[in-house]
C-alpha cells in the first residue's frame, strides 16, 4: 500500500489547491434597466426577463 514518506507542506498543499477557487460570477447589463444581473434570470432591479413583467417590485 503506497503511503507518503514525508508530510505535505502548508506551502505545497496551498499551491495545490490555488485551482479550487469559485469562478467569478458571470454578470451582463439588464436591456431594460441597465442594472448588472447574472444571465437568463430575472432583473432583481426591474423584475423583467426577455421584455415581460415577471416579478413586481416594490419601490
């Protein structure tokens, strides 16, 4: 059975895992308003998505 001869260092480990980062979320401007919202979901500013009303918002 293959065991490791020496401990991971903290450096070693870290670079590892320098690659399991999140990625950035992806944003684009709301064609109604202009707000920055995440693609193919409704406009938390405006409440629409592809020209229709989808959620009321209040003011």
């Amino acid at each position: 059975m293959a065991v490791p001869k020496r401990r991971t260092s903290k450096s070693k480990k870290r670079m590892r895992r320098t690659h399991h980062r999140a990625p950035a979320a992806t944003l684009a401007p709301c064609p109604k308003c202009g707000e920055m919202r995440i693609p193919h979901r409704v406009c938390p500013n405006c409440g629409y998505y592809k020209g229709e009303r989808r959620i009321e918002i209040e003011d």
